[in-house]
C-alpha cells in the first residue's frame, strides 16, 4: 500500500514509504529459512533468491506518482504566469500614477532591457545547469516580486532602470522551468511532458492577460491596483518554488547519476575522453574541470561540422535574424499603440486582450506548424521569405494606421506568424543533432540574437544613440524586415535553380524532406546511435523545448 501524499514525497525529493498491507501480509508465502537467505554476504540462488529478493513497485504507484508530479510542475507553471498587470506597464508609466514622459520610456528605461539581458544571459544559463535548476526558479520569482515592487514605489527613471534589470533577469531564468521538468521524467515521458508543460504555460499566459483586461475594463480597477494582484499573484508561485524537487543531476555539469537503469551513454559521455570519474572529489576536482572544458571544445568543433547542413545553417539564421526583430517589436508596440491612442480613460485600454488574442493565435499556428508535409530542403527558403514578407507588412501597417484598432489586429497577425515558424524551426534544428549539442545550438542562437538585439536597440533607440521616436523606429525595423524578406527570396530562386540543375541527375532524397515537423521530432533521439530510442506512441524529443518555450513567452513589457 503506498502512503498518501505521494505529491510531497515526490516533490520534496523523497522516495514515498512503501508498507506491505495486512492482507498481503496475510497472503504471503512462508518466511524463508535463515540459511536460504545466503549468511556472510554469500548471494542465495534458486527459489531463496526469488523469495529474498524486494517487491518492485507495480506500475500503479509509477503512474500515481507521475501523475502528481506532473500536476504540481503544471501548477506552478500556470502561476507563474499569472501577471494580470503585466499587459499595462506601460501606460502605467506614461499615466498619471507615473507621469513619465514618452521619450524617457522609449529612449532611457526600455532599452536598459536589452543591454542587461545579454549581461545576464549567459552567466544565469551556467547557473541554471550547475545548481540543478531550482535555485534559479527561486532567483526567477524572487526578481519578479523585487520588479513589482520596484514598479508599484519607485518613482525616478533609476528606479525604473532597475526594474528593467530584474525583469531581464526574469526572461533569462526562463529557460530553468523548461529544462527542470526533462531532468525529473524518464526519457520516454519527454514528449509528452513537453506538451503538458507548454500547455500549462500558455493557459496561464492567456489567463492572465483576459484577467487583466477584465479587471480594468469591466471591474474598472485601477492600474496600481492590478499591480498589486500581481504582486499577491508572484508571492504565491514563489511560495509554490520553494517546495520544488531539486534534481539530481543536469545536462552538463551534475552528470554524476545515470539517467536511468540500461540508459546508454550522452554525447558528452561518448565524447569525454576517460572512460571513468575520479573517485576522490578532491583529488580528481582539476582533472575532472579539465575534462569538462574539453567537452565543450569538443562540442564546439563537432558543431562546427553540423554546420555545413544546409538547412541547419538556414534555420539558425532565421533564428538570430528574426527573433531579434521580433522582440524589437514586442518591446517598443506597447508604446507605439499609446502614441496612436493616447488617452487617459483605463477602461479604453485593451492591452491584455490583445496579448491574450496574440497568445491563443500562436498557440494555434504553432500546433498548426506540426502537421506542414513539405520538401523543406527545397521549399524552406520560400516559406520563411513568404512569412517574413507578411511580417514586413504588418509592421508598415502598424507604423502607417492611424487607428489602435488596426494596429491591434496587425501585432495579433505578427505574434501569429511567428509563432507558426518557430516549431519548424526547432523541429529541424533538432531532427540533425544529437541532445547536447541541439541545447548548444539553441543556446547560441538566443545569443547571437540577443547582440543582434542590443545592438540596434543602442543604434536607434537609446538616447546615446539616434534616440529616434517609436514611431519612426517602427519604420526602421519594416525595413529590417523588408531586407530579410528580400535575402530569403533571392535564396528560394537560388535554391530552385540548383534542383532544376540536379533533377536530370537524380532526385532530392526524401528521408527527411518528406517528414513534417512532427515526424521530425520522433528522430531527433534516434540519430544518436541509438542511445534514446523513441517510443512509437509518444514522440521523444529531449531537445529544443527549452529554447521554444523561452521564445512562447510574451514580452509584454516595455
């Protein structure tokens, strides 16, 4: 009989009691001989080792067990996200409450968003995997509750800068939730928890941003008291955090436990150059740091190689190129649409049903992305410059309408396209590489997007720099836009004329041009010689989430 409350044992790290019932106790077979259980050390054989060996746990206490664990990390998700006052912020500021002028918003306090989450970025990702990600969900709703704070009794733009600080430090932690639930589940469960995870986040999402818009339009709360719901809201989800399972192992640096029993080794095993580990911690601690460090180098070499896949390269650039412009936008809209409609009646300010629309939009064209059956080797090119000409357009509609009405429709549109390519794109920078080497490129993507970002933001929004009006920054990056559209174009024709060249001399191989994202992601496992094999029911996929749900999440801050 397994003792309730298997949802504490579990989460708490500790291993449920297992107590035999008095009726199997009643129905048990004889006790077995002193002699038969094997005296000195010596290993019974026969019927004795039947006998002495435990009972394993039936696949009933599994099930419950994950069950309740799966509940809880779906739980904590959802509150995590639940933010009502977050779609505000920004007339917040520039109303009465603050009374911060337009320019200091757009050209002082947003910008210190960009500049400190790439100072951030890096060093929180190490963190995140050396203290086994817990500490930094903690440090995640701790910064939450420090930005509330600061937003509800600063008053100067110092105040503010620093609340763009911790807000940075927010996004950044983001990747500890999507990493925390693969390294508590087996291997086979990836996917699915995958599913339920990112469900859970965007219903949370989705429910803050109807919540928010329903206190203000229909409950005519004011902004400072919606903040305050979102403050109440954090110092739950952190109360939640601190009874998370801390992991005992992670991706890189806590490798110590295997992964489970018969589990193969990683890749970060099959690259490591000694077949063991150190047993004193002490004496072995310089070794092992060396050990690691070569790792990486390795890693990095190998992944020099993938490189030359085409369609890797293709996709990591659109990744950097249009996640950077995409944020750009995220960041600076929420200003744009009080310049278009500047008024002073709250309950006229629809920020949260957009995001909210926005959200379900891209949570449809994402799960939508899955089931695209195209040749992407042949037609990738044209897709991303079809969408990203649409993007383009979006954006000079935002920038040339004079009605909030239309510009909320054109940013829900934009939020929905890129939604739509981001699944492609993780499905086919994962379907070639193996589970480190894909966190790897997904980790130098967001920061290779993240200078890209910085640098235009210290260009033409920040006062050092051109400082120029959100209205005219929105010019800019239709441009940026209009650019890429062009490049991705001039690569489809370009790619078109290579396979009418080739096609007399043999056809394009189907073995993955054929697969959809969703058949992609049941191979990504299985390209690693074998070590993971995919269960044919549930779709395994060990990689790419944790970038994906990272780029899922609004920026709706400015």
């Amino acid at each position: 009989m397994v003792l309730p409350g298997c949802w504490l044992s579990d989460l708490l790290g500790k291993e449920p009691s297992v107590v035999p019932s008095v009726e199997n106790q009643g129905a048990a077979s004889p006790p077995v001989p002193q002699a038969a259980r094997g005296l000195g050390g010596m290993a019974p054989s026969g019927q004795a080792a039947e006998k002495q060996a435990p009972p394993e746990p039936g696949p009933g206490r599994e099930l419950k067990s994950w069950r309740c664990l799966v509940f809880y990390l779906c739980f904590y998700g959802f509150m995590a996200q639940m933010r009502p006052g977050e779609s505000f912020i920004t007339p917040y500021l520039l109303g009465p409450d603050k009374n911060f002028t337009q320019q200091q918003v757009t050209n002082e306090i947003t910008p210190v968003l960009s500049y400190s989450y790439l100072a951030v970025l890096v060093p929180i990702f190490l963190l995140t995997d050396y203290l086994r990600y817990k500490p930094v969900l903690l440090l995640q709703a701790l910064s939450y509750i420090c930005l509330w704070l600061l937003l509800l009794w600063g008053r100067s733009v110092l105040h503010m800068q620093l609340m763009e600080l911790f807000y940075s430090i927010t996004m950044a932690a983001r990747i500890a939730y999507s990493s925390y639930i693969f390294s508590l589940v087996r291997p086979a469960r990836y996917q699915r928890m995958a599913g339920y995870s990112r469900t859970a986040v965007l219903l949370g999402v989705f429910t803050s941003s109807v919540l928010g818009q329903l206190l203000v339009t229909v409950g005519r709360l004011s902004f400072s008291t919606l903040n305050c719901i979102s403050l109440a809201f954090l110092t739950f989800s952190l109360l939640l955090a601190l009874f998370l399972k801390r992991p005992k192992r992670s991706l890189f640096f806590n490798r110590s436990s295997p992964v489970g029993s018969g589990a193969t080794p990683s890749e970060l095993d099959r690259m490591s150059p000694g077949p063991g580990r150190p047993a004193g911690r002490k004496a072995g601690w310089m070794l092992l740091d060396t050990l690691r460090r070569l790792t990486l180098v390795r890693m990095l070499w190998e992944l020099r190689d993938n490189l030359r896949l085409p369609q890797l390269r293709l996709w990591s650039l659109w990744w950097v190129f249009n996640s950077a412009g995409y944020y750009l936008i995220v960041y600076y809209v929420h200003i744009l649409w009080n310049v278009v409609n500047p008024t002073n009646d709250t309950t006229e300010v629809y920020n949260g049903g957009v995001d909210a629309a926005s959200t379900l939009l891209g949570a449809i064209t994402s799960f939508a992305a899955g089931f695209v059956t195209i040749r992407w080797a042949l037609w990738a090119e044209l897709v991303i410059a079809g969408v990203t000409a649409v993007q383009a357009g979006l954006i000079f509609l935002m920038y040339s309408t004079r009605s909030i009405w239309l510009c909320y429709v054109a940013f829900v549109l934009f939020r929905g396209s890129y939604q739509f390519l981001v699944p492609i794109a993780t499905f086919q920078i994962a379907s070639s590489l193996s589970k480190e080497l894909c966190a790897l490129v997904f980790g130098v993507n967001t920061f290779l997007a993240t200078i890209l970002k910085t640098t235009v933001t210290l260009v033409v929004s920040d006062r050092r720099g051109l400082g120029l009006p959100v209205h005219t920054q929105f010019l800019v990056y239709f441009v940026y836009f209009l650019v890429m559209s062009a490049a991705y174009f001039l690569g489809a024709v370009l790619v078109g004329l290579r396979h009418l060249h080739e096609r007399r001399h043999q056809p394009l191989p189907l073995a993955q041009d054929l697969s959809s994202p969703e058949e992609a992601a049941t191979q990504v496992l299985s390209v690693q010689d074998g070590a993971l094999l995919p269960d044919p029911e549930i779709s395994t996929w060990a990689t790419g989430p944790a970038s994906m749900e990272q780029s899922e999440q609004p920026e709706a801050k400015a």
